[in-house]
C-alpha cells in the first residue's frame, strides 16, 4: 500500500517538474528585460538560452531555492525571537521600573503627610504660645511692680538691721 502512495506521489513530482519544465521553455521564449551587462554577469547569453533544460538542473535549483528558503525562514525566525526576547526584556524591565517608581511615590507620599502633619501641630503650638504670651505683658508689668516693692522692702529692712 505504501509502495502505491509512494510510486503516485513520484509520478505527480515528474508530472510537476514536467509542468515547470514546459513553464521555463516558455518563458525562456520571451525577449529578456535584463541589461546585456546583466546577461553577461550571469551567464544568459543567447546561446546557453536556447538548450534545453535538465530535469536534475531543474531539482537542483529547487534544492537550491527550498534550502535559501529555509534559511530566509530560519533567519526571520531567529530575528522574531530576538525581537520577542528584547521586547520581553524591556517590558520586565518597565514594569520594574514602574513598581519602583509606585514604591518610591508611596513613600513620598507618606513623609509628606506626615510632614504636614507635624507642621501643623507645630503651628497650633505656636498659637496656643502666642495667646498665652499675651497675657504676659500685664503679668511682667506686676512683677516689675513686686520687684520694686520687694527692693523697697530690702531697703529698709537692711537700714534696720544696720543700725549702730
């Protein structure tokens, strides 16, 4: 069974390479855009043109064109996980940022109310100082008055005590 899906699957290859052979003789027909310079540099001059193609030149320049086009694959393939890695890499890298900044903000934002909260009591405390701080001008003005009164009271208490 296996022989028969193998022997088909032969047969539409050289049916497909027949195909892509009559494909090639066809447009090998076709005048050519190329330059004579071009011509020249890739070796399509007139008469390499008009010999008829081999079915193994024809696979191998498939085996050719399928291998270049597994390393065009490959090599995007590589530069897509390149890509990936990198833009994982940046992103891991914000996000760390970013948690370290939210951090630092919160901690910020803590000292500064509580800044704010020791600056008010501060400031009440000024306040609370300052209207008791008024009524000390009367107070300092009685006590200048007992000051006098107790240096009178000296005064006379030592001519007292001195006499001779």
């Amino acid at each position: 069974m296996e022989e028969s899906s193998s022997a088909a699957a032969g047969d539409q290859r050289d049916e497909s390479t027949e195909e892509e052979v009559t494909i090639r003789k066809q447009d090998t027909d076709q005048p050519s855009t190329c330059s004579e310079i071009e011509q020249e540099a890739f070796g399509l001059d007139e008469s390499e043109s008009k010999t008829p193609l081999n079915k193994n030149d024809i696979l191998k320049a498939v085996q050719v064109v399928e291998r270049d086009s597994r390393a065009i694959a490959d090599s995007f393939s590589s530069l897509f996980d390149s890509l990936r890695l990198a833009l994982s890499e940046v992103t891991n890298g914000s996000v760390d940022h970013m948690r370290c900044f939210g951090d630092a903000v919160g901690r910020l934002q803590e000292s500064a109310l509580d800044a704010a909260t020791k600056g008010n009591r501060y400031i009440n405390s000024c306040l609370r100082l300052n209207e008791e701080m008024k009524g000390m001008d009367s107070l300092a003005t009685q006590l200048k008055i007992l000051r006098r009164n107790v240096d009178a009271l000296d005064g006379a208490v030592n001519k007292l005590v001195r006499i001779p």
